[in-house]
C-alpha cells in the first residue's frame, strides 16, 4: 500500500501503485480529490509526502524535526498584544534581543493601521495566505504578524518565516485564544491577568525548550538505558552528555551537535533527531535557567570551601591570585630568608606530589617560582621550572593513558563515536607533546585508527 504524510496526519490510500486504478493520474493531485469529496477544505499551504519506504518516512521525520530547530533559532522574540487597544500582553525573549517593546508596538499598531485604510506601501507591509499574515521589517529583524480574534500575535525574526512556521503561528492563535479566552476577556476588562500558564503555552507550542540548557534525568529506567545502547549514535549523545556535564551543569543542542560533527561527518538532521529522540523519552531534559543558576552558585560555594581547606596554614604562603600581598611581604626579606621559603615551598610541593594533588603541588611550585624570579636567584629558576615541566609532562601523560584506555574499550564494545572522541583527546595531547620536541609514534597511529572508525559508522 502506499502511504502518505499529509501536513502531519499519515493517510493510507488502499491500493498498491503498481495496481492503482488511476495509475496515470498525480498521487498528488488524487489524494487532493479524495479529500475535497470528503469535504476538506484546503489552500495552497497544504504539504504532502508521498513515502513508500520506511528510509523516506524516517528522512521526513528527520527535515521536519531539523525545520522545528531552525524555526526555533529564528525566532528571537515573542509579543502578543491585545487587537484593540495595542497593549502588550505577553511579552518573552528567546534569544536575549535587546527589543524595545513599546516602540515597536506603536510601530506595528501604525502599520496595521496604514495597511487597513488602503493606503499601505507594498514595501513597508505585505500580507500573504489571502491576509492571513502580515511580513514586514522593523530595523534588521523581520516580523511576521497574526490576528486573532482577541490578540495579535508578533514574531521578530533573524530571517524571514518557514511556511511552517507561518503555519504552526497560525494555528497557535487559535489555540491559544480558545485555551485563554476567558483570561483575555479579564484582561479587557480588568486590565489584570495571570501569565504563567500562557508563557508555557508559548515555550511548548513553539518549541523554544530545544534552546534551553540540557541536562541528563537523575533517574534513567533500566530499559531506557538498554535502548541507548542499542544505537551508536544515542549512546554516543548520552556519553558525551555525562562528560559535558562533568565540566558545565548543563549543556545546549547546538554544543552537542558541534561536538559530534568533529568526532564524525554525521548530517546535523541525524543527530538532532537522535538527540530529539533522547528528550521525548525525557532521558535528556530542558532545565530551567533559575535551576542553572542555583547550581552554579552552589558550585561556586563549594569550590571556596574547598580552596580554604586546602590553603596554607602558613601566613606567609597564601593564594597564587594575591601575588601583590606576597611581594609587599617580600620586600621586607633578605636573599638568605627568601631561599628559606623557597625549599620550605618546594617540601610541601613534593609531600603535595606524593598525595597526587595536582593542583596544591603545582601552586606550591608557582609561589616559589615567584620568589625566585623576584629575587633573581638563577639557579633555583632554573630547578624550579624543570620541577614543573616534569609535573605538567607526568599529569599529561596519565590523562593520555587515561583517553586511550577509554578509546580502547569504547571501540571493543562498538561504542565508535566515542572511540574517535577519546582517540582525538589523546591526539590533542600528543601534539602538545611535540612542542617539547617529542614526536610520538602513535599519532600516525591513532589517526589512522580514527580514520577505520570512521568508515566502521
């Protein structure tokens, strides 16, 4: 049988193609037929797909979930206003655009106005879809506007709307009417209102959730976790999710996507309707930019605490950050007390490196450093800087350790993506190796390997 996608709604036509009785007529223009006959109204908007394979129904769901995206990003704010008076209603930033509200409700208000006394310049304002719509510019934004019955709903834009999304705006009026009309009729009356749940309405109907920053649920049920595993590309998302989040709480789409794409030529609609597929099963999930915020102070806390637990007791030795409180303390020393402290900070770095504390050894390290450059004492300048190079040479050689054993598994299990991901991070480190005048062998090696990876996907 063949199959059609009709602005969303799948519809099965009930003959094979090869055996259709109107074989020599448009599948197209025939469908059209059988639906105006079941009294279907339609215009030139209508969208249909003709899909008979899965490989094309699965391609479809991809562009259109790609177009939901793209819509998404071009969108930078939303303003509905009251269709009477002019007054804002709702009035909510996506992107962060320093919009002034007023003005540009005064601005369209003035257009509408101009466009319905006849009288309008087919340059400022152009309606479409039989003056469904109105598009005009307003500084370097583009505008598509919509009338309901009660509102008027206004969407600044980078670049000009998607027939989908003049589509999708138009059914959101009167759905949003519907939902909220006795709130509307409130709000003329009254002149009060509660957003809350209007703005929800906006986020959810337009999508604008697949810009918010991402997190992994704390939560994932055991067969979730079996489906992730069971596709390359999911179980490469969810891993780079956890290895994002080991650096920031939170992670956007658009940073995904860049990351894979360097792992692998991967087309962007593949992975975002992977990555869509994560947030539907709420594997992956919006967090709210407050929740955010609250993670990074409470980050920010804890990382204080720790510096104070692990800050000299000594009264001289305080934080690399206040080098100009350590030299007004050097100036009152000799050369005599200044090598003093020198090997007093090179014992506590050296008990420091037995612990394997990276961090306090290498502070250690840089505070005597200070004292000797500010002293001119070659000798220890010169011991000193070797004692870091061989620190920073020792760390980066077990975090290489480290990324090729992760892409030795990875690749064992058929996690591909990423083995490419550790293998590049191992690279990464190898090249920083050649500045030392150190050319590894395994380069050739791991690029080689990322190149079979490659064609394995």
């Amino acid at each position: 049988m063949v199959y059609f996608k009709i602005n969303g709604l799948g519809y099965n036509c009930g003959y094979i193609e090869s055996k259709c009785p109107k074989e020599k007529t448009s599948c197209i223009e025939c469908i059209k037929d059988r639906l105006r006959d079941l009294g279907f109204e339609f215009d030139s908007t209508i969208e249909i797909f003709k899909l008979d394979s899965i490989e094309k129904q699965l391609e479809l769901e991809r562009d259109t979930i790609w177009q939901k995206f793209l819509d998404v990003l071009n969108i930078k704010h939303i303003l509905i206003m009251d269709k009477e008076s002019g007054l804002t209603v709702i009035n909510y930033t996506v992107s962060g655009v320093d919009v002034d509200v007023e003005l540009l409700s005064g601005f369209i208000q003035a257009n509408i106005t101009f466009s319905e006394s006849g009288e309008a310049s087919k340059q400022n304002l152009v309606s479409s879809y039989e003056n469904l719509f109105y598009e005009f510019q307003y500084k370097s934004f583009n505008i598509l506007l919509k009338d309901g019955n009660h509102v008027r709903i206004c969407l600044i834009l980078d670049h000009k709307a998607s027939n989908k999304l003049r589509n999708h705006t138009f059914r959101f009026v009167e759905e949003f009417e519907e939902k909220f009309e006795e709130e509307l009729i409130t709000l003329r009356n009254t002149g009060s209102i509660n957003f809350n749940n209007m703005i929800d309405d906006i986020v959810d109907s337009f999508n604008i959730n697949l810009t918010f920053p991402m997190t992994l649920v704390h939560s994932i049920p055991p067969y979730e976790l079996e489906k992730v595993k069971r596709s390359i590309l999911q179980k490469a998302i969810f891993n780079l999710a956890k290895e994002m989040l080991a650096v920031k709480p939170f992670f956007f789409i658009y940073n995904m996507l860049q990351r894979i794409k360097k792992i692998v030529n991967i087309d962007d609609e593949v992975i975002l309707f992977e990555i869509h597929q994560l947030l539907e099963r709420q594997i992956i999930t919006p967090t709210p930019i407050e929740a955010i915020a609250d993670t990074i102070e409470s980050g920010q806390l804890a990382d204080k605490k720790k510096e104070t637990k692990t800050s000299s007791i000594s009264s001289i030795i305080i934080s690399k950050t206040d080098t100009d409180e350590l030299k007004s303390k050097l100036d009152t020393m000799d050369k005599f007390s200044a090598q003093k402290l020198i090997k007093e900070l090179m014992r506590k770095a050296k008990a420091a490196e037995k612990e394997s504390t990276y961090q306090v050894t290498l502070n250690e390290y840089n505070k005597a450093l200070f004292i000797a450059k500010d002293f001119k004492l070659k000798d220890e300048i010169s011991k000193i800087n070797q004692k870091i190079f061989n620190l920073e040479h020792k760390s980066k050689n077990i975090e290489l350790d480290f990324n090729i054993e992760k892409a030795e598994n990875a690749e064992k299990y058929g996690d591909f993506i990423n083995s490419i991901n550790y293998y590049q991070k191992a690279l990464e480190i190898l090249d920083e190796f050649i500045v030392y005048n150190i050319i590894d062998p395994r380069i050739k090696k791991f690029k080689k390997k990322i190149a079979q990876l490659r064609e394995e996907i």
